[in-house]
C-alpha cells in the first residue's frame, strides 16, 4: 500500500482504506485531524517524510509464531521470536492509547495493528529487546507496551538489524508505563545503514507518581529515521533524557520530543549531543511545557551540535511552554565545527588530525555515553559509537583534503 | 469576496466601475477594489501606485489568515473596519494644526513645538492615517536628507519608491503585509544619501485615534553607502473598546557600510483585564543589509496591544553585515505577545545578536518566536541569542520557541534562555535595605531589562523605563 | 533598644526558635555564638522579617513597638540593619543606584532631604576610600560577580551609608581573607557610637578578636542558654559548644 493515500481524508475513508472497524473511530479521528506528515507539518517539516510515504510496500501477514525461550527479546517484522524465563510478552488489545498525542504516526501505528506486544516488566529485571528486520520494501509496523511494577527497578536495552531490509519502512513504537514509585532506564542502540529500512518511531511515555524515566538513545549511521516522543510526568516524576546522534551520509535523523510536566515537584533533564558528517541532516524539535498544575517544576533542556562537513545541515528548535512562576526552566543550544584551537593544540602535539578529531568528537560525546551506569552497556554504545566513527572517517579518506 | 467581485478584479472592470465621493473624510466600512481606488484618489496617487495596491489586493483576496501564533482572538471582520479616515481640514503649518490635536500629543508626552526647539529631533507625526506635520526638513535638506510621509515620497521621489518599496518585504510576503500593501494610508520615507550621518535623531509617532479606523503605515527607510541614521517610532492609542487593527510594514535597507538603528516603545491601548478592546499589532519588520559590512539594529521595547505579533528580522546578505534584535516584551493584564526575530544569514562572516527579554504579569501570555538560519554560503557567520522571560504570578505564561538551522560547517550558533520568577531573596535584599516592595520589583525588572534598555537613545530609555513602571503598576502583590 | 521575648519561630513546618529571650542595650556588642543549626540564622530573618520564617509565639519589641507586624523595609527605615551570610546578586541593577534608592527612602522617611547624584557619589567616594575598595565596584551590578570579600564589604559599605540603629552582622567573616577581615571590621568599629546595638552571629570566635562584645550569648537548641562577658569565649573555645549547661533550667 502507499501510505499517501491517507492523506486528507475524513474518518470514513480512512475506516475503508485502514479495513478497521467502528471501535477505533477515536484513533481515526484523531488521525483525520492531525493529517498524514506533509512539509507543512511542522513536526515533520524538516524530515522528508514525502518519499517514504509515497514508496508502494508489501504488507506482511499477521501470523505470530510459538515463542522460544532465549537471553533476550527478539522480535522479527514485528512477531514475537524470543523471550527469556521470567519476563512476560504477550500479544493483547491496548486500551489507553493517549488520546492526546501530536504525532499523526503515533495513531497510525496503532490503526495498523490488530494487537500490540506487551512486555510486563516484574520486580527489578534487565532484559534485552532485539528488533530485526528481514524483508525489502515492506511496510513493518507494530507498536510495544511496557509496564513496569510499583517500587521496581527495570533496565531494557534495545538493539536492531536490518541487513535484508533494504527499501523498507518501519513504524513502530512503545506505550510505555512507569509506575508509581519505580524506575524504567531504557538504553537505545541504534546503528542504522544506507541501503536497509527508514525508520519512525512514535512513543508515549507515562512516567507516574515519584517514579524515574531514563530514556537515551544512541542513533548512528547513515540512514534516515526520526523519533516522536511524549512523555507526562506525574506529581514528583522525574525523566532524563539523552539523545547522542552521530549521523553521515544522506542521512536525516532526530527527535521531536514533548515532555508535559502536569503536576507539582517534576523534573526533566534533556540533553541531545548531535555529530553530523558529510551530507546529514540532523533534527532537535524538543518542547518542554509545563501546565498550570505543575508548580515547583525544574526542566533543563539542552542541544550541543557540531557540524563536521561542509554539506551538513543541523536544526535545533528547544522550546519552553510554561504557564506557572514557580519553577526553575532553562534550555540552551549551540552549534557550530570542531574548536580549531583544540584541535591546532592536539596536532602540535604530534597527534595525527584523524585522530586528533576523534578524541574531540568523542570528548563531545562522552558526556552521554560515559553517563551509563551499567559497563557492559556503555561498552557496547562505545563499541557503535567507534565504529560509526571509523565507517565515516573511511568514506572521508576519499575526499580532497580541503573538505576533511 | 462574492464570486462576482472577484471576476470583476481579474477582468479589470474595476478601473472603470469605480466611483467614490473623494470629498468624504471618512471611507465606510469595508474593503473592495472601490475602497482602494478612493484611497489612492484622495492621495493624488499615480497611476503606478494604484495598480501596485490592486494588485496586492487581488493576491490578498487569495491569502488565509495565519493562525500559527501562540495568540488567540475572535475572528477580525476586514469588511466591518473603515480604511480611511482623514482629520478635517489638513493643516499647512504648525499653527493650524487642531489646538485638541496639539493638547492630545503633549499628554503622551511629545510636544510637536518644545521637541522641535529643545530635542533636535525632527518629527513627522501621523495622525489617523494622513501626516500632519513634518518639521527639521529644512535642516534635513540641507545634507540631502529625505524626510517625508510615504504620500508625499510617492509624488516627489517616485523613482526611489518604485525601486525599493517591496523589495524586503514582497507584496505577497504575508497576509497582514499583503492587506498594508493594498491599503496603506500614510507613513514614513527616509532617504539618507551616501556618505551622511543624520545629524539628529528621526522620529514618528504613531496615533490611533478615531473609532475603528485600521491604522496602515508603511515605512521604508534606505540608506546610501557609507551611511548612518537613527529612527525612532513611538506609538500610543487612547482607550478604546472596539479591537483595532493594526498592520504596519516597515522595509529598511542599508548599503555598504550603512547602519541604521531603528527603535520602537510601542504603548498601545493593551485592552482590559478581561481582554476586551486594545490593538491587534500585526506587524512585519524587516531590515536587508545589503551591501557589505552594513548593519542594522532593532529595538523595541512593547508594553501595549492586545495582542502583538511581529519579528523584526534582518537578511544579512552583504559580506561581514551584522544584525542586532533587542527587545523588551512586557504583557499584562490579558495581552498576548508572539515576538521575536528572524536572522537570515547570506553572506559571509555576517553576525547577529539577539537579546530578547520577556516579562509576563497576571494573564498575560508572552512568546519568543525566533529563527536563526545559517545559509550554505555564509562562511563564518555567527549568531549568539539570549532570551529570558521573568514571571510575575501564577496565571500568566512564558513561551520561548527558537528555531536554528545551520548549513554551513563554519558557521556557529549559540542561543540561551531562562525562565524565572523575581526571586524572593531578591526581593527580601532590597526590601531589608529599606525600599518598599512596588520600588524592589521595579527595580530587579529594569535591572533585568537593561541590556535592551541601554541600546535606546538616551531621552527614550527614560520614556521606556517609566512607561515599564506605569505598565506594571498595580500587577505585582 | 530591642527587647525579643519568648520567641518562637518555624521555617517551614520545623520549630527552630523555641522561645528565645535576649535584650539588646544601647550601645553595647552582643555577640551570639552557637553550633550549626541552633537557630542563629533564623533569629537574624526573624528580627528582619524574612518571608521564610513563620513567628508562632513571644514578641520582638523594638523602639516600643512590636516589629511582627511591620514589613521588611519599614524595619529597615526604623535602622534595622542586616548584614547577610551571603548577598543575593541582582543582575542589571547599579550598585550605585540601588544604595541611593535605599538611602533617599530612609532620608525621605527621616524627613530628611534626598540627595542628588552629586551629593551621593562624594559620600561614597569617602566610604569607598575607607574599605579599600575600587571605585568600579558602584557601578558593576549588585553583588553580581563579586567574590565573597567584594560582597561582604559591599554589606559594610551600605551599613556605613544607611547608618542604621541595630546592626546584625550574620557570619560577617565568613570566607574573608585576614586584610579583608581587618577592613571590614575597621568599618564595623568605627560605626559605634555609644548609641548604635550590634548582633554579632558567629559561628567561630575569630571575628570577636577585632570587633569586642560586650556580651556572649549562646544559642542552642533555639534558645539563648547562657549570657556572660566577653570571658566566656575562652571556655568555648577550650570546650566547645557541649559545655554549655542551660542555665535557666
């Protein structure tokens, strides 16, 4: 199907084309309102969502396998491979999907599934969700629930393959529930190549009474795909948000975030580090509002970029939306090339120019890598990070020195 | 726009339909090509003006109402606003003018006669749409310094306006532009040759005053290589009930090594608490640096309006051009602000500052829109942006939304905001020393103010800060 | 000169005055020592009337009137003054502005005349002078960026311009150096005039080697336990704070 199909049409239409039924008319509607990504979509106006959609993809059947016990959480095209003893997934009906959202995708996502993963997160677990992605032109999507238990301390890592998934698009996503007291800290790994799948992904994030959202992500590559997040915040909820992006190629990738404090004593830290090379075109659409109810909030928000090659194209839109006087809001965001000083005093030093920009380009993005707690994680985000790094540096070679 | 009317415009009947009572002071409501017409008849026009206003017309009737802003407000009824309005009798000199006038001016504080005598500053005030007095053009011409109502610029230097009006602002720019283009009564043309200073500071001061009467400067001020002037636009409004539109544009341009500063207080009718009555302010400002090494700064310092909508920008297209934006944004009562800038960088190693300060009292909403944007070419440009926005209270809102872009690996940005409240350490420092409360909020306000203020010539930072004290009287406790 | 009966005081929904007693006479130092958290703070914004502090009980009688019912500046313009533990920067604002704003008010209170710029900038330069203090310091903004000497006699050079009656200096040596201790206590020493009270909160005795108390009086547990001369500094210093019976049970 072409997903431009969808564009302006009425609740009825969409009913047909989707092949839904009346129950999800609310979905439909909210879809019909916010209208399908187009340039004149601010929250989409800088990523080209217009060549992905008009693209004609297979679907792949709905067909969910007998799952394995495995370490980790693997899901194939959206099918439930894997899980380990212990934590809970299952296919279900999602019945609080947040009838607020600002991303038209976000309904879309869930008007093309006819049930979602969820994963129950019990007691203080580690797990690790491994998405792959094995067929070309197709259209994968699928949407993810977690839960989480009051007063536990729960850690996903999430990774992705997708060799065989040239041409392809995926639109997936989590509802994620953080509940009262707990803490969820959810690691992205996400190194994407030209020549395999794009990528949208539209989460909502409900981080409930007193309890701690972790939520960083690690995208690197040379592919484009861009991540839609809301997250709300309950009466003394906390979220941090990291987003370290080190992006070549053609690619354009980011975030467009909201973070909504709705009630007294929250906080939000969101810090995005953003390294483009060659062509890329890096996004940071990141509004934190805080409601009229939400007295004594602190929100920092931040956005560091540095722009590598001639050709790369860096948009920074930090946002406050505040509607009380008690609270403590800042954002500030810079970019702009590598210090030359830094790099003049490396390189009198005797240090190569390869690897003096490398030991600033990581020195920029330590700040977030070096913020995991766990080892085995951090070194394994090194380990992409490094060979991101080594992947565009290759390609630079080939240029004329000038442009390096 | 019935159907009929709009195949009259495109099949140009309208030249020959039209016909108007020029002897009316006053346009009735509405907005047709007849409107139009009897506008640029009762200003002399020529015919090139004319079609250009037609023109515009004919593309605004194509155009929607934006709705991007962080504002709301009933729908404007276009067609329920007079377009002209011409005081009776248009003076020739100073002492013709309507002694109620003069009285009118002196209460906001601009006395035409002490002013000419005591400030060196030469004024051309704009009084309902149609100018009334230009004083100091003598001296101006002295230096070939042009001076004037844009009317009169239209008859007398029509080669000049032909040539830049529209050409920082296009016609079609936006639909609050496009109806000035097509509507615009009166306002102001400086021209200031190569190589002159302006020896003294320009002024206007703008004034709304009879009912429901949409009030549609047009401003454009160029200046020649090697050129320096300073303008300044004061604005007040007495208070009225019904909403006023109000939808200025103003176009400056500088040469080689030109710089123009251009300041505005704008205290217009705000409205009430309740957010009836005052302004609608939907302004579009913008400066083009054109020849290298040119500059221009804008400062505004914006208490009034209802509701204000507006972005001063600069296109920074000559090499090593600069662009300063400084501004204050106080809203109160139940006014909405959406203001900010746009920086367009072009040329090479072209720099802006941007230093915008907000103050929100009991409802009001106040929003820093801004966009900074590095183009390809613009080797080495820089931006550095500061915006804070200070609270006071628990039912007004502080809304900061920048947008950066950057496409040029030489280029950098650098933009940071705060949002806080007066501290009460603060507040309890000066208090403790003495000075009553009202005294302290005043105080850490104009301390937080001060940069913006210190870019405003001297005699109007005084005006700006007690008019700032006036506008927050009464809104803190 | 000031008279604190039975005061008691809560920050927040904790009682940290519980009943405090202390006379101030006339022309005399007292100093008030104590170990942290006993309520040195609090008694200094009690007396000021700091928006934290919530009085539950007793009386502060001042010049024969109760101060708990007057605001923070009409205290200062009655000649409290207090020296903070650590000066709130206030960006944009003039030092030289704000000082003149604060002594116009009490000037104008007084019934006095307001002074002029003119006026006001000789009366600093002499102040100035004394402190060992730059001239820039008036026109930076207040205490923004100054260090923890140029704020603390900032503090000194408004108490010797305001002329106050009741001078509490809260923790005034506190990260000062030993020539900026000596400054500000020359300008301390030279405000007494057999007529003015000084409230010296102290954590260390150190600051009482150049400013010399009449009395001591500690506080502990959000009550004055134990008021003597000036002799008593040594017993503290030898056996510290854990000494001290209170002596009114």
């Amino acid at each position: 199907m072409k997903l431009t199909a969808l564009q302006d049409k009425n609740v009825d239409e969409l009913r047909m084309l989707l092949g839904v039924d009346a129950k999800k008319d609310l979905l439909l509607k909210k879809l019909s309102e916010l209208g399908m990504p187009e340039i004149k979509n601010e929250i989409y106006r800088y990523f080209d969502t217009q060549s992905l959609l008009e693209k004609q993809y297979d679907r792949i059947r709905f067909v969910p396998k007998k799952i394995e016990e495995s370490d980790k959480i693997e899901i194939v095209d959206g099918i439930i491979k894997t899980a380990p003893k212990g934590i809970r997934v299952y296919y279900g009906e999602y019945k609080e999907v947040d009838t607020a959202h600002f991303d038209p995708l976000y309904y879309l996502g869930h008007l093309l599934v006819s049930s979602v993963i969820i994963i129950e997160l019990d007691g203080d677990v580690e797990t690790e969700i491994l998405h792959r992605f094995t067929q070309p032109d197709t259209l994968i999507a699928y949407r993810l629930v977690i839960k989480n238990q009051a007063n536990r301390h729960a850690t996903v890592y999430e990774t992705f393959e997708g060799a065989h998934a040239e041409g392809s698009l995926v639109l997936y996503g989590y509802d994620m529930h953080i509940a009262k007291d707990s803490s969820l800290r959810f690691l992205k790994n996400q190194t994407m190549h030209n020549r395999e799948y794009s990528m949208i992904a539209s989460h909502k994030i409900s981080v409930q009474k007193q309890a701690n959202m972790v939520y960083k992500s690690f995208d690197f590559g040379d592919a484009s795909a861009l991540t839609l997040l809301k997250a709300e915040l309950d009466r003394f909820a906390h979220i941090e948000a990291g987003h370290l992006l080190y992006i070549a190629g053609h690619a354009k990738r980011g975030i467009v975030s909201q973070i909504i404090h709705k009630d007294e004593h929250t906080t939000s830290h969101q810090e995005a580090k953003n390294i483009l090379d060659d062509n890329a075109r890096g996004i940071f659409d990141a509004l934190v509002k805080v409601e009229p109810s939400a007295k004594y909030t602190k929100a920092y928000q931040n956005s560091k970029s540095i722009l590598l090659a001639e050709n790369t194209y860096m948009i920074a839109k930090p946002q406050l939306e505040i509607y009380v006087d008690e609270l403590e809001a800042s954002h500030g965001a810079t970019m702009g090339q590598l210090d030359k000083r830094q790099l003049f005093y490396l390189q009198s030093r005797g240090i190569s120019q390869t690897d003096a920009r490398k030991m600033l380009v990581m020195a920029f993005a330590n700040t977030l890598i070096e913020k995991i707690k766990d080892a085995r994680h951090q070194e394994r985000i090194k380990t992409s990070f490094e060979a991101a790094f080594h992947a565009s540096n290759k390609a630079e070679e080939h240029l004329p020195t000038l442009l390096r | 726009m019935p159907q009929k009317e709009i195949d009259k415009a495109v099949a140009g009947e309208y030249r020959i339909g039209f016909q108007v009572d020029i002897e009316a002071d006053t346009v009735p409501p509405g907005l047709d090509e007849n409107t139009i017409c009897f506008i640029s008849a009762k200003k002399n026009e020529p015919e090139w003006m004319r079609d250009l206003r037609l023109k515009a017309f004919s593309k605004w009737k194509t155009m929607a109402e934006p709705h991007w802003g962080h504002v709301s407000y009933p729908p404007i009824g276009y067609q329920a606003i007079s377009y002209f309005s011409a005081p009776k009798n248009p003076p020739q000199s100073l002492d013709e003018v309507d002694p109620k006038i003069l009285e009118a001016y002196e209460k906001l504080g601009i006395p035409l006669e002490e002013q000419k005598q005591l400030q060196g500053i030469a004024v051309d005030a704009v009084f309902d749409s149609v100018s009334v007095k230009t004083t100091y053009t003598e001296e101006l011409n002295k230096h070939g310094i042009i001076f004037c109502s844009i009317s009169e610029a239209i008859q007398k230097h029509p080669e000049l306006i032909k040539k830049y009006m529209h050409s920082v602002v296009p016609m079609n720019d936006n639909f609050f532009a496009t109806l000035n283009s097509a509507v615009f009564t009166d306002g102001t043309f400086v021209y200031i040759p190569k190589g002159v200073r302006c020896p003294m500071e320009l002024s206007t001061y703008f004034r709304i005053n009879a009912l429901n009467t949409g009030q549609f400067e047009r401003t454009l001020i160029v200046a020649d290589e090697d050129s320096y002037v300073s303008y300044n636009e004061g604005c007040s409004a007495p208070t009225r009930d019904e909403n006023q539109l109000h939808a200025a544009v103003v176009e400056l341009i500088a040469m080689k090594n030109a710089h123009i500063k251009y300041s505005t207080i704008q205290n217009w009718y705000p409205g009430d608490e309740t957010g009836k009555g005052g302004i609608y302010n939907f302004v579009t400002k913008r400066g083009l640096c054109l020849g290298d090494n040119s500059k221009i700064s804008w400062t505004q310092v914006e208490t009034g309006s209802a509701i204000t909508w507006k972005y001063p920008g600069c296109i920074l297209k000559g090499d090593n051009s600069v662009g300063e934006f400084y501004s204050v944004a106080v809203t109160t009562l139940a006014q909405q602000a959406d203001t900010g800038t746009k920086m367009i960088h072009l040329g090479k190693n072209t720099s802006s500052t941007i230093v915008s300060k907000g103050i929100s009292a009991m409802k009001g909403q106040n929003t820093y829109r801004g966009l900074v944007k590095i183009g390809a070419h613009a080797q080495g440009a820089r931006n550095f942006s500061q915006c804070d926005s200070l609270l006071i209270g628990s039912e007004c809102g502080a809304h900061t939304f920048p947008t950066l872009e950057c496409k040029d690996s030489k280029g950098y940005i650098e933009h940071e905001a705060t949002t806080s409240k007066i501290s009460d350490e603060q507040l309890f420092y000066l208090r403790q020393r003495g000075i009553s409360e009202e005294d302290a909020v005043s105080m850490i306000v104009h301390g937080f103010c001060k940069e913006v203020f210190s870019q405003l010539p001297m005699e109007y930072a005084v005006e700006a800060k007690a008019l700032l004290n006036l506008t927050l009287e009464g809104s803190v406790g | 000169m000031m008279k604190i009966e039975n005061l008691k005081a809560n920050i927040g929904s904790k009682e940290i005055l519980k009943g405090l007693n202390l006379v101030l006479e006339e022309g005399k130092v007292h100093a008030i020592m104590g170990p942290n958290g006993a309520g040195k703070s609090t008694l200094s914004k009690a007396v000021t009337g700091h928006y934290e502090i919530e009085i539950t009980g007793g009386d502060i009688v001042y010049k024969n009137r109760s101060l708990l019912e007057m605001s923070p500046e009409e205290r200062a313009l009655e000649g409290i003054f207090l020296s903070f533990q650590n000066p709130v920067e206030i960006p944009g604002v003039n030092n030289a502005y704000f000082l003149r704003t604060a002594l116009n008010a009490k000037r104008k209170h007084e019934g006095k005349k307001e002074l002029n710029a003119a006026e006001f900038l000789r009366l600093m330069k002499e102040h100035l002078e004394s402190l060992g203090m730059k001239s820039d310091m008036i026109s930076r903004s207040l205490n923004e960026g100054f260090s923890g000497g140029e704020k603390k006699r900032n503090e000194i050079l408004q108490m010797l311009v305001l002329e106050p009656d009741v001078i509490i200096l809260d923790e005034i040596d506190s990260g000062l150096d030993i020539d900026a201790l000596r400054a500000v206590s020359e300008g301390i020493n030279k405000m007494k005039n057999g007529k003015r009270s000084f409230l010296v909160i102290t954590h260390y005795s150190r600051i009482l080697d150049y400013i010399k108390p009449d009395y001591i009086h500690v506080l502990k547990e959000g009550k004055i336990v134990k008021t003597a001369g000036p002799e008593l500094v040594a017993q503290l210093e030898a056996e510290g704070y854990e000494s001290i019976e209170d002596e009114n049970q």
